[in-house]
C-alpha cells in the first residue's frame, strides 16, 4: 500500500475537499482505496455520509488505544472507498501521546503491512502538531493543496521544513508527490500572479492539474457525497479526475500495479 498525506498547517486551503474526491478518483479508477480521516473536526468523514453515530472505531481508537487496523475500517457508499473516520475525542489525541516513548511511529506501526487497500489518503488537521507529524512518519509521499493566496508560499517554507525534520529524524523516505493549486479563480489577478509565482520556485513540485473554485465542490459535502458523486461533470470533479491521472503517472512504478 502507498500512503499520501494530505497535508498543509493552514486551514482552509481544501486539504479535506482534495482527499475526498483524489481518494473517490481512484477508487473510480479500481484502485482499493483507504481515506484516514486524521481531523478531529471530521470533515471527511461528514463528507463522505459516515453520520457521528456510526463512527463507533475511529483514528482516535487506532492511535491512542491501538485498535488493530482492520476494527477501524470501514466501508462507504463509494465502491472501493473505505474510511477511518475521525470524532472529536482525537483533539485529545496530540495531548495524550506527549508521554508515549513511540508518540510519532504510532500510525506508522499500525500501517505497516497492511495489504488490503492498495492507497491511503491520510487527511491532515491544520497544524504541524503531533497527528500531523504521525501522518508525515507513516506516508511514502506528501501532496500539498496550496490555496492561491499572498501568504501561500511563507506557509510552504515552513511546511518543507518540517519535512526535512521528519527525513532526518525519523522517516529519511518520505517524499513529496506534488503541490496541487486549489480555489483556482482565472479572474482574480493575484490568484493568477500567485500560481505564476509557487511554478516559477517550485516547477516540477506543482501539479499541473489546477483546481478551480468551483461551488459544486462546497455544495457536495453537505449531501454527504463527493462532488465526483454529487456531480461527476462540474468543474471541479473533472479536475480531481485529472489531478488522479497525474498523480498515478508520478506514483513509482512498481506501485502502479493495482
Ligand atoms: P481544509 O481541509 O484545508 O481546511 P477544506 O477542503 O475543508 O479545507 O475547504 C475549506 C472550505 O472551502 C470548505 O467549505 C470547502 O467546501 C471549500 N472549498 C474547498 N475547495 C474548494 C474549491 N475548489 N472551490 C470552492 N470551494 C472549495
Ligand atoms: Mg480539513
């Protein structure tokens, strides 16, 4: 299994909206597909329809009483697609693994040899914080949602920093598949200068699928469905179908083969 963290310490830049519909694209696409929803707020799993009654094993189970993986997954409506949610007992989570000696191995030792999906999405909460850090130990590769803003490309320096601490401390092979720009306005001139500038630092980093602001995108999470679902032909869910073609294209060869 190749796991993908989806992650950048600013909220609201569509972490949460990229791993819903990545992670329905390739579960479209016949790839067995885990979402870890890793956010105490739960917005993937909300998103998904995974109603809070249902949520009875959680990440929080999986990480903080170590709950064998298999307990904590289950399946969605989507085919293919299964998910870990998230409750808010996780905002407790960073809190109670200060004192454990393995505090940021904990989803990495649960994640090791699981076989039965083939990709893990692994949904960040917004902050560098221990959960964060645990999905950085436990993902092959990072992807970044950057939203197209004036303070975008300070928030990313911090963020590349926190990688390289994490490859020299404790996960030397992590990677970063890409930088995906989101909330993309063609209108807006800074959010253009914006895109023109993160290429320009960053070229082959950033993916060349760009996702649009798109109302479908927010629409879709309050129906419980992604916007892949909710309206598989809207501008949005036609980009994450790109952004999934790409992202295959850059995975290692020898972990294509699904
Ligand atoms: P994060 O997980 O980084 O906090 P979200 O994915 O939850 O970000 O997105 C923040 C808000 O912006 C949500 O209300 C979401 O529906 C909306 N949103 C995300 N991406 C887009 C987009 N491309 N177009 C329009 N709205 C979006
Ligand atoms: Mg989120």
């Amino acid at each position: 299994m190749i796991t993908i963290a989806i992650a950048n310490q600013k909220g609201g830049v569509g972490k949460t909206t990229t791993a819903i519909n990545i992670a329905t694209a390739m579960a479209a696409t016949g790839w067995k597909t885990l979402l870890l929803d890793l956010d105490p707020q739960g917005n993937a799993s909300t998103g998904l329809g995974v109603e809070v009654e249902a949520r009875v094993c959680s990440s929080y189970d999986l990480l903080v009483d170590q709950v064998a993986l298999a307990d904590c997954i289950q399946p969605t409506n989507i085919p293919n697609l299964d998910i870990i949610p998230a409750t808010v007992d996780l905002s407790g989570a960073e809190v109670e693994l200060v004192s454990v000696e393995d505090r940021t191995a904990r989803l990495r030792d649960a994640l090791t040899g699981h076989t039965a999906h083939d990709i893990c999405f692994i949904d960040c909460p917004p902050s560098l914080g221990l959960l964060t850090l645990n999905a950085l130990g436990a993902a092959d590769t990072l992807m970044v949602p950057l939203q197209c803003e004036f303070f975008a490309l300070e928030g990313l320096s911090q963020l590349l920093l926190t990688v390289e601490r994490v490859q020299q401390r404790f996960n030397p092979d992590l990677g970063i598949v890409g930088i995906v720009l989101t909330m993309f306005d063609r209108r807006n001139r800074l959010t253009d200068q914006v895109a023109d500038d993160v290429r320009d630092c960053l070229a082959g980093l950033v993916f060349e699928s760009v996702i649009p602001r798109n109302v479908r995108l927010s629409e879709a999470p309050s129906h419980g469905l992604p916007a892949l679902v909710y309206d598989h032909s809207c501008a949005g869910s036609r980009a994450y179908i790109a952004l999934a073609r790409e992202l295959i294209g850059r995975l290692p060869e020898q972990r294509k083969a699904a």
